[in-house]
C-alpha cells in the first residue's frame, strides 16, 4: 500500500521534529552534542517515507542561528550523524519551515483545521469564551466565527 506521499510534487518535503519526536528527549542533562534514543514507531515512518523517495528533513531549535548569525555546525553535525546511524543516511537538518513542508510532525504542535482555527485534537478551549458572560452554543458559534453583534440574542448578555 502507497501513502499519500508517493506523488508528492518535487521540492516538497516532510519536517520531523528531533528531540521528543523521532528521538527521546533527555530531560536534565541537555546537550545539543548529543541526541536521544531513537523513537522506533516514528523511526520506522521516517525510513518508509525515505524508502518512497519523499524528502525528509529534520525541524530542530538545535539548528537556530547563535549570536553570531550562524548555526551551530557541531550540534548539527551530530544530527547527521545520528541520523546516519539509526536511518541509514544523513537527512538536512533546519530550523525554518517552507511553501514545500507538505507536514510538520513534531511533539510540541497542536494540529489546527485550516482556514478555521479549530483544533484537530477536539480539546476544549473555555477560556475563549470567558468573556462572553453566557454559555449559549448559538453565542458561541457566532463569536467563533467573528460574524456576529455584540448581543446574545439569546439572553441579551453584552458580548466584551
């Protein structure tokens, strides 16, 4: 079975997150020298894409530019050495995103539903709706979507 990658167009790429998301992140005794174990599920994701031909680069802090405006060559030189012993070959390594990353696979993302706001996950958000002084659904589907006055027409509650 292909995955969805496989007519990928040319140029496009999927980022994954280094500490946390493809290796274990070492609470304590950071060093950018060194990374973590090798996540396996995430690990064996890597290596189909990689075997499909889809380009897979690492999205790392550990590749943002110091003081001197230049990233540390060292931290990354580990990346693509680790990367070369648990994948089997070196992968980029960066810090920024562009129009090609088709995803982002990274612990620390929350996913949201594009051109909506809304998350992925379902998780519920109350504190958006703190303001509101009522709990009407109606109230809060028009606040959500910015499209209504500042009443609810429910209870006559002034929207702050």
């Amino acid at each position: 079975m292909n995955s969805p990658y496989c007519n990928a167009l040319p140029g496009s790429w999927i980022g994954v997150d280094l500490d946390g998301t493809l290796a274990e992140h070492e609470v304590g005794s950071f060093s950018p020298y060194r990374v973590g174990r090798p996540i396996p599920l995430m690990v064996r994701r890597v290596r189909k894409w990689i075997s499909e031909g889809v380009e897979v680069r690492i999205v790392t802090a550990r590749a943002t530019p110091g003081a001197d405006g230049k990233p540390d060559r060292a931290a990354i030189y580990a990346i693509e050495l680790w990367c070369k012993s648990v994948l089997g070959q070196k992968l980029r390594v960066t810090n920024q995103k562009d129009y090609g990353m088709l995803e982002l696979w990274d612990d620390r993302a929350v996913g949201v539903e594009r051109d909506t706001g809304e998350r992925v996950d379902g998780e519920p958000e109350p504190w958006l709706y703190e303001t509101l002084k009522c709990d009407h659904e109606g109230l809060k589907e028009c606040v959500k979507r910015d499209q209504c006055a500042q009443q609810c027409p429910e209870c006559g509650v002034i929207v702050q």
